[in-house]
C-alpha cells in the first residue's frame, strides 16, 4: 500500500498524478490527510519520493476538476482517498458514472456538495463583523468546512470598502488595503465580547422580529444551535421565545380590528351573497370566487375547513376536490353522511400564487381569517350547530383563539345561542400529505374527533330526522 499526505488540493493533485501515472488503484494507495490530523510528522514519513518519476499526461474536464477542487472543502479524513476514487473512476469508466444516482460513489459526492452549499450559505447568512478597537472589522465564524477559500471573493466584493478580517477554526482572510490574503489555518474560538456594533444589531434584531411567527423548529434548522456563538441576537432567543406570547397578545390588542358588519345577515344566502360581495381583503379581489358553506342549513355537527381549495374555488362549493373527496369517504366509514352536516371554511376565498397554469395553495393571511371570521360566525349563529368540527389549525385558531393546537381538548364555546362543543382535528389534506404511521395516526385522529363528535348528547336525536345515520 503506497501512503501519500496531501494538506490542500494542489497537493494532493501533484500526488494524485504521481499515483495515475504509476497506475496505482485506489485499492493499493492510501491518503493522510494532514489539514485534518494536523499530524505534519506524517508528511515527513511519507513516501512520495518513490514515486518521483516520468510525469504522463491525463485529460481532465476543467468542470470535473472544479468538481474534485470543491469536494476537497469537505472537512473529511477520507476526503483524499474519496477523490482518487473519483478521479480513479474518472478516467477507467468514463463521466458516465457520475450519471449513475444509485452509486454509492456519486450519492456521496451530492451529499457533499450539498453540505457544502449549506455551509457557504450559512457563512455568507449569519457571518457578523465587530469592530476592533484598532479600528478594522472582525468575523468569527463556525463553519464545518474549508468554505472560506471559495467566497474570497464574494466577502472581498461585498466589504471592499471595510479593512476586516474573517477567522474560522480552520481558515481565515484579511481584506486590508484593498488587497485579499487567504492563509489555511485558523483559530478556535468561544463566545465573542460584545461591542457597540453589537447593540445596533440586537436593537434592529429585536424590532424586525415578529413574535407570532416565532418557529423553533424552523429556526434551529436555518440557524443551528452551533452557530450561535458567531451571532450577537442569538442571546435574545429565549427571552424572545419566553415573552413571545405576551407579545402576540399586545400585536393582537394593538392591531387595527377591521370588523364587517353582519348584523343583517338572517339566513344562509344572506352570508352568501354577502361573501361574494365582500371587499375585506386582499383575496376579495383577483382570487377568483368566493366559496360559502353548503350542507344542512340546521345540522347538528358544523366542519370548519381552511380555505377553498383550486376545484372548490371552480366548482363554488367547499370540499369537493380531493381532500373533500378523503373527508366524504371518512365521513362515510364513521356512518356520518355528509349530508347531516353543514361544510364551510374559515376563509372563503382560495389564496394561492400561480405557477404557470397551476395555481398553488397558500395559507391565509391573519387579515383575511379575522376579516371572514363574520362570515363565519354569522354562519355558526344562523345554523345554530351543536358540534364544531374544527379540520386543521386555521379554523381552530378562528375559533378557539392563537393558542390552540390541534391536540387540545375539546371545549364548550358560547356563539350566543346557547353552548356549543367545539373539537380540533387533522385537516385531510394533512392526511393526503403525510406518508406511513404518521398517516395512519392522523386518519385515526380524525375518525377519533369524528366520534366524539357524533356522541355529544343531541347530535344523534336531535338532527333532523333520517339525515344523520340515514341507515
Ligand atoms: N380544504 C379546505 O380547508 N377546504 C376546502 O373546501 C377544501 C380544501
């Protein structure tokens, strides 16, 4: 087994054309990488010399090399022995190869490319300059990988006016003067001291942060826990996250309350005739018809979707495209007939954006749930149900306020005319969307919620007659 030590690419690729040339296998040859082990004794020991000999010449894309030169970033103790494969393959199978998705060789090769996006993404996203008392900026950056060679240019172009510095645990940059200097080594680091630049940051942080849009999930997956200590504003996070909710309260007591006057509205096609006419948001308009509710005008049970989706939107009926198709046939196996009940939306109209012909769904904006919630409620007045089903967490916010989530115990609710009990449960399009046991649950959810609704003292005997059950 032939041992080389390859530090960076140019390396590696004079040793790599050593070993071609000797037409050493990747099976017979072995690489330490030295970047990664630090371990510089080993470059000593190793025994390229042997193989100073006759150069031969191969015939490399320039597209395939920018590929190997890439993947070289990848922070990998294999990464060496990875590109002589690649390489190896290269030139005894053809590009072909690289064609092939369920090869092991190439799937590795997209992971890591891919990895390495994120990495440069992030490094480009979440880098923060402090300014140093000496009077140039400095960065301190978390990357997993040798990203930082690769957007010299990128920080050189966007900061060119600044004197600053970029330092990661393994590489850094120096922008003084005009001039760029990349050295392949860094420096670990823990938290950073913060600094005026510091205040201004967290000052615009916490103004442009929004509160009831607070995600942890989506936020630790765009900002992962390991970059924190890079990021000034990370040190709010859980005060934001603690107080986010007395926040969303305020936003909410704040915000201007547009409220349609429904007081008119007496009968089912009084709302719907005052659904089409309305002109309460943005979707009032270029979102094609307004969809009011159809069943029952004095069912026992109420379901209470999102929206109307692209056929409800055609067809002027809520429920009728396929995840109302999914809820009929549920329905159906519970002994409910869609019939016994009355179907509307939380919003009437279908928000969407378009993408060429297809128009694709979007959820409704917190303007048009509050300004359709009239509508809806005059709905809930006028057909006086005794049991609300709430399909998924639009319809249960509307009603049962921004806190509610799907799993939350059923409640009885006042509309005015008496109690009503009000229940949440998957949305069937969650249902259509979700795959395996995570479907099998939500289907077993939603029948569950569909029982319960059913076995409320009234909903059997008091429905009119032959329309629940109709067996
Ligand atoms: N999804 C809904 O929430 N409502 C419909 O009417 C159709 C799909």
């Amino acid at each position: 087994m032939a041992t080389f030590s390859s530090f960076n690419f140019d390396q590696w690729r004079d040793q790599a054309r050593l070993a071609l040339s000797q037409d050493l296998g990747p099976e017979t040859v072995h690489w330490n990488d030295l970047r990664h082990s630090k371990d510089m004794d080993l470059f000593q020991s190793s025994d390229t010399q042997e193989y100073n000999i006759r150069s031969k010449q191969f015939h490399l894309n320039r597209q395939f090399i920018g590929t190997l030169s890439r993947l070289s970033s990848y922070r990998d103790p294999q990464r060496w022995n990875f590109l002589y494969r690649l390489l190896w393959r290269y030139l005894h199978e053809g590009a072909e190869f690289l064609d092939d998705p369920l090869d092991g060789d190439v799937r590795q090769m997209h992971r890591w490319s891919k990895e390495l996006g994120r990495d440069s993404h992030k490094c480009k996203a979440f880098l923060r300059f402090r300014k140093q008392p000496e009077g140039f900026y400095q960065a301190r950056y978390a990357s997993k990988h040798y990203v930082l060679k690769g957007l010299v240019e990128y920080f050189s172009t966007r900061f060119a006016a600044m004197d600053f510095e970029i330092i990661t645990p393994w590489e850094s940059l120096r922008w003084f003067a005009g001039k760029a200097q990349y050295t392949e080594s860094g420096e670990v680091f823990d938290a950073i001291d913060s600094d005026d630049f510091d205040d201004l940051w967290l000052t615009y942080y916490r103004n442009t942060y929004n509160p009831a849009r607070l995600n942890m999930k989506a936020t630790l997956a765009e900002m992962p826990k390991y970059l924190w200590k890079n990021m000034p504003e990370t040190e709010l996070i859980p005060e934001m996250i603690a107080t986010s909710d007395q926040q969303v309260d305020a936003m909410l007591e704040a915000a201007p309350k547009f409220q349609l006057d429904t007081s008119s509205l007496n009968s089912l096609t009084d709302v719907s005739r005052a659904v089409s006419e309305c002109r309460a948001c943005l979707l009032c308009d270029g979102f094609g018809n307004a969809v009011p509710g159809r069943g029952q005008k004095d069912a026992a049970i109420m379901i209470v979707g999102e929206q109307p989706g692209d056929h409800e939107e055609k067809a002027g009926k809520p429920f009728v495209g396929p995840s109302g198709k999914l809820l009929a046939k549920i329905l159906r196996e519970e002994s409910l007939g869609e019939e016994s009940i009355y179907l509307t939306n939380t919003v009437k109209h279908f928000r969407h954006r378009k993408e060429g012909a297809r128009r694709i769904h979007m959820r409704p904006s917190q303007t048009s749930i509050h300004a359709c919630r009239a509508f809806l409620i005059a709905e809930i007045q006028i057909v006086r149900p005794q049991v609300i089903l709430c399909l998924g967490i639009t319809s249960s916010r509307a009603l049962r306020g921004v806190y509610a989530q799907l799993n939350d115990a059923e409640e009885i609710l006042d509309f005015g005319f008496g109690e009503v009990k009000v229940i949440s449960g998957p949305h069937p399009a969650a249902i259509m969307r979700a795959a395996g046991a995570k479907r099998e649950q939500l289907l077993f959810d939603l029948k569950q919620r569909i029982r319960e609704a059913v076995s409320y003292p009234g909903t059997n005997d008091e429905a009119p007659s032959g329309l629940l059950f109709p067996d």
